[in-house]
C-alpha cells in the first residue's frame, strides 16, 4: 500500500501547485516578470574561483530539493519507525546516486530538458552531498554494506588532432571527426585526452565548447566533419595539453548544450571577455549563417522574379525564334523559382547583431582573427553584424579584418576615455531605449565581468524589455599581467579596460578608443 500512498501524495501535491499558480495570477500581474527580477536572475552566492554563481531560483529549488529528501525518509509515520528510516534512507541515497554515477552521460537529459550547464553541475554536486548524508545515516542506525558494480561506458567519435596553434596562455585545436555529425551553436564536448597508460584518460574528462566550425550558408543547420576548440593552459587538463601533439588521438563525448533559443530576439548584444569568445562566437556564427541563408534564398526569388517579369516584356514584342527562345529560357527560369520557393526558410526574428570583444592580451587576436575575417564575409553590406574588439595595448602587424566605418573596429588605447567595461554598462541601456523589438543578452567572461552586466540588466528590467543570459562556457580570470610578466600572462587570465565608441547610427562622433593598458 505505500507504493499507491506515495503516488497520491505525487499526485495531490502536482495539482496542488498548479492551483496555486493559477490562483497567484489573480493577485500579481506579472508574475513572470516577478520572478526573473527577484528569483531568476540575482544571485545570491557570486562565482567564485572554487564555486559557481547561484541564484535565488536555484537555492530555493535546492531548499525544496532537501525537505523532499527529509520527508521521504520520515513520513508517514505516525512515530519514527527505525526500520523503516534505514530502508527509506538507503532507497533515497540509490535514487539521488542515480543521476550522480552516470556524470557526464547525463549529457542527453539535460539537453533534452533544455537544463543549462552550470545549473545542472550545482545540482548534481549536491544530489552526492546529499546522497551521502543518507547514506551515512543508513549506515549509522544498521551497519550493512550493499556492493554495486556498474560498468561506465563512454560514447563519442574519435578525431585526430589536425592543427594546433596558441601560446602558453591559449590554446587552439582542430579536429577531424571521423564522421559529419550536426553540432548546435553554444554545445560543448566532453573530451578526454590521451593518457599514458591506457588509450584515453577515461576517469576524467574536460568540457570545451566548439567554437567554430567552416560557414555554410546554403544549409546552416547541416553536418560538420572540422571543428575547433579554444582551451586555456589552466586547470586540471593543463598536463595534457602540455603533452599533446599534432596527430594524435582523441575522444570526444558530446555535443551537449542548451538552447538559448536566440533566434526570436530581434537584437542580441553579446559580451566576451578574453577566452570569453569561444562561448558567444558559436552563436554569432549561427544567427548570421541562418540569417545568410534566408536572406540569400530571397535575394535569388527576387532577382529570378525580376528576370521572368523582363522576359515577359520582351515576348509581347517578340515573334517567331526568338519567341520560341524567350519562353524557353522564361520557362527554365520558372522552374528555378519554383524549387527555390520549396525550399524552407529559418524566419528568424534577428536584424541586429553586436558583438563586443575585450581582449585580455593582444596575442589572443592571433588564434580568433581569421575566424572574425571569415564571419565578415558573411556580412558584406554590414546590414546585421556590428564587432568592436578592443586591444589592451598597442596593437601591432597587420589588421584581422576591415575596418568598416564604426561596423566593425579594432580600438587601441587611448587617453581620456572611461574604462571598457563602465562604457558597456551604459550602452546596453541606450541600445535599448534606440533598438525595437526584444532584446537578449549574452555574456561569457571572468566572475567579474559577468557580474557587473548582470546587475545592469537587474537595474533596467524594469523599466526596459532586456533579457540576460550567461553562457554554459564559464572561463576563469586571475591576474592583471606586469610588463615583466607578459609571458606570464599567457598562463593566466587578466583584467583589461577601456572603452568603445557608440553604435552605428549614433548621432555623436566616433572617437578613438581607450584603453588603459596596466604595466609596471
């Protein structure tokens, strides 16, 4: 009878919330605006360098998370019942190891769930916290041991190492995968470098987001066999990356991801710091890809249908041959229109892309610069994109694209002007109030920098139609480097600040750009 007891107490209490979400709709106006502005979007515990950022939503759900537990385990009874909490809590410590032993093959779920990464590593890290409190408990109360033995089995394609290229601070690799496979914008792989005595370094794996792989506007949402990763020489995967070579073997478990469904915004501001841009160049590659494809496949209609229009102009006055060839050439033309109105279309809500790049140190442009170039090709008219990368000192050699008016710029520094990241803060709300339509965004940097857009955004919801979301791709940042330490400075993540000019269509001049280049 307690297998029926407790799905009465699931089922009582899944129509228990909802009346009282639908009850709550009567008394408050907005509640989803009340919950990204008090539960979604503050935090109440900051990223730290040993912790990830939490949010009030996901504390609350945590709280909820533990008095589930505690009532699975004690009720209902009518009084402690010590057998009963000794099997409880043995079940309740199974169950939560569930999600935790499989690990990264969790990647599946969460994607289909649509679950974003650093929620799911908060979750899963104290699922096992949890999991071994019941435990200990079970254990305490009736010392028993219950041996399990489950086989891990990891999945992914093997790809082998094609190019690498970087410094001692970044690292850019190339991969050939041994089959085409579809990689969303934003997803992650979980890769697992060669060890030394067995093929692969199977306990333990690292996450890197794919960057970048060859544009394709005829079929944006197609198969992929390259793609590249940007790594830090950070972390527990340092001591592989110092041994990998160019030629060897890898295994890669993904792709995984969430979609941030960016496409139904008619503007996304996007804000990298550093390594920050492998997380947010995925999704501008993909906005401006699908963007391409549709505005390509219109182009063509319209010039096929101006074409058929002029033919048949010319055949009211032709007669004979050149009748007969006019409506032969009309006809071929029709039957190019034809299949190319079959062909489906994204119909995104995008027209506006911008795209701020604070580097951390001028050798980062070095591993990105070609990839910027080709994503400006795809633009030739600058009628979405708009990229500023700004350099912490003075740049020098040859430019990573064309400057194209204030559409696209590289700023250096310059005296008098307020720092980078103060200079962003306040454009986003002038984006804003200049820019209709919905407006989303994104940002992939260090604690600091993530933080400070967050509290923008916190500060204007209310007054402004803005959505905010931080990248699955959380890169760290430490020291800001010395004139001595510029090597050193490749080994670790700075701080750099200075300033952008405004954005096309401001009424103000564009002036240079500042940026104040702290060396000792």
């Amino acid at each position: 009878m307690e297998s029926t007891l407790w799905y009465l107490i699931a089922l009582s209490g899944f129509f228990l919330v909802s009346f009282c979400l639908w009850t709550l709709k009567f008394f408050v106006p907005n509640v989803t605006r009340l919950y990204i502005r008090y539960l979604k979007y503050p935090l109440i515990i900051r990223r730290r360098r040993y912790w990830d950022s939490v949010t009030y939503a996901e504390f609350w759900l945590l709280m909820a998370l533990l008095v589930t537990n505690i009532l699975l385990i004690v009720t209902p009874s009518g009084k402690v019942d010590w057998k009963q909490v000794v099997r409880r809590s043995a079940f309740a410590s199974g169950v939560n190891m569930v999600p935790l032993c499989l690990g990264g093959r969790m990647g599946h779920i969460v994607q289909t769930f649509n679950i974003h990464r650093s929620s799911y590593k908060f979750f899963h890290h104290w699922l096992g916290r949890i999991a071994i409190l019941e435990a200990m408990v079970h254990a305490i109360i009736s010392i028993r041991t219950q041996s399990q033995h489950n086989s891990l089995t990891t999945s992914g394609w093997i790809v082998s190492m094609v190019e690498m290229d970087g410094d001692s601070g970044m690292l850019k690799i190339e991969v050939a995968l041994r089959f085409p496979i579809k990689v969303p914008p934003g997803t992650y792989f979980n890769i697992f470098f060669p060890g030394t005595v067995s093929s692969y370094h199977l306990l333990h794996s690292y996450p890197a987001v794919a960057f970048w792989h060859p544009p394709d506007t005829t079929d944006p949402s197609g198969m992929v066999s390259n793609i590249s990763f940007l790594l830090t020489r950070r972390g527990s995967h340092a001591r592989s990356l110092l041994n990998i070579e160019r030629g060897q073997k890898i295994l890669l478990d993904g792709p995984f991801g969430q979609d941030l469904g960016l496409e139904s915004y008619e503007n996304v501001i996007f804000l990298a710091k550093g390594v920050g841009i492998a997380g947010v160049l995925p999704l501008v590659l993909q906005l401006t890809e699908r963007w391409g494809h549709d505005n390509g496949v219109r182009t063509k209609l319209q010039q096929l249908s101006k074409k058929i229009q002029i033919l048949s102009m010319k055949e009211r006055d032709a007669t004979g041959t050149e009748r007969d060839e006019i409506i032969q050439k009309k006809g071929a033309l029709m039957v190019e229109k034809e299949s190319l109105s079959r062909e489906s279309l994204f119909r995104d809500a995008t027209k506006k892309i911008v795209l701020f790049w604070s580097l951390e140190h001028n050798s980062q442009m070095e591993a990105v610069g070609r990839y910027l170039k080709r994503l400006q090709e795809l633009d030739p008219d600058n009628k979405l994109l708009v990229v500023w990368c700004g350099y912490p000192c003075q740049r020098s050699g040859s430019l990573p694209f064309d400057l194209k008016s204030n559409f696209w710029a590289c700023m250096e520094p310059s005296p008098g002007r307020p720092e980078f990241d103060t200079f962003i803060i306040s454009k986003i709300a002038e984006e804003r109030q200049r820019l209709q339509g919905r407006m989303m965004v994104t940002t992939c940097g260090s604690a600091r920098f993530t933080t400070r857009i967050r509290k923008v955004v916190l500060d204007i919801i209310d007054e402004m139609a803005v959505e905010f979301t931080e990248t699955e791709f959380r890169p760290l940042g430490t020291n800001i480097p010395t004139r001595d330490g510029v090597q050193e400075f490749r080994a670790y993540l700075g701080i750099v600040e200075g300033a952008l000019p405004t954005l096309p269509g401001r009424v103000e001049e564009v002036s240079t750009l500042l940026y104040r280049c702290r060396v000792e």
